[in-house]
C-alpha cells in the first residue's frame, strides 16, 4: 500500500488510537495546567455567554475525556463548566508536551478538513 492509500484510509478514522492513548495518559499526568483559547473560539463562547463579558482567555484544564472522532480530546475547563476539543487551547512554549499536543492538534484539523469539516 503507497502512502496516498494510506492516507485515505487513515481519512476514516481521524485520531490514531495509541497516539490519543499516549498523549491522554501524558496530559493527565501534568493535570491541572493552563493554556488559552484560541480567539476566535474564545470570542464565540462569550458572544454565546457561555462565559462572562470580559474574562480571560487564560485556562485551566482540571480534567480530561476522549469523544472519539467526534470532538477528539476533550478538556473540561476549570470554573466556567465549559468543556472543549484539545484543538482550540493554545500552550506555553514551556509545556512539557507541547510537541505532542501540536502533533496531534495539525493532524487532527488536516484530516477534519479532508472530510469538509470545521476543527
């Protein structure tokens, strides 16, 4: 099988099991820890008030689950009983797995785009 085949296949299902299974187990490791949302995200969960007017975009992640392709990675985050997709935090450049999160964040918003969906 050539890599084009490959792809294709892999289109079907978008998250690799081991790879969600090692980036969950290193991510609960390091719970809780902070990151941002991104803006445009951010921007929708205030217009939709879901959070306050004003408040930071500056979170903490208390807990973790996997949706499965649905919605990826799911970060419950702290104090506002909002839960979202790994795919719109954005972390520090000192966080310990920042690669791996990046990783699996591009692949993931790749494949959601083969298919004709939004990240």
């Amino acid at each position: 099988m050539d890599t084009e085949e490959e792809d294709e296949e892999n289109i079907a299902t978008i998250d690799d099991p081991f790879e969600v299974e090692q980036l969950m187990s290193d991510l609960e490791r390091a719970l809780p820890f902070k990151a941002t949302f991104e803006e445009r995200g951010w921007k929708r969960l205030m217009k939709e008030g879901h959070v306050p007017p004003g408040s930071s975009a500056s979170v903490f992640v208390e807990k973790l689950s996997y949706s499965g392709d649905y919605c990826g990675i799911l970060c419950h985050l702290a104090d506002n009983a909002v839960v979202c997709s790994l795919t719109h935090l954005r972390f520090p450049s000192n966080f310990p797995f920042l690669r791996s999160v990046t990783a699996y964040q591009k692949r993931r918003v790749k494949k959601l785009k083969r298919q004709g969906k939004e990240a």
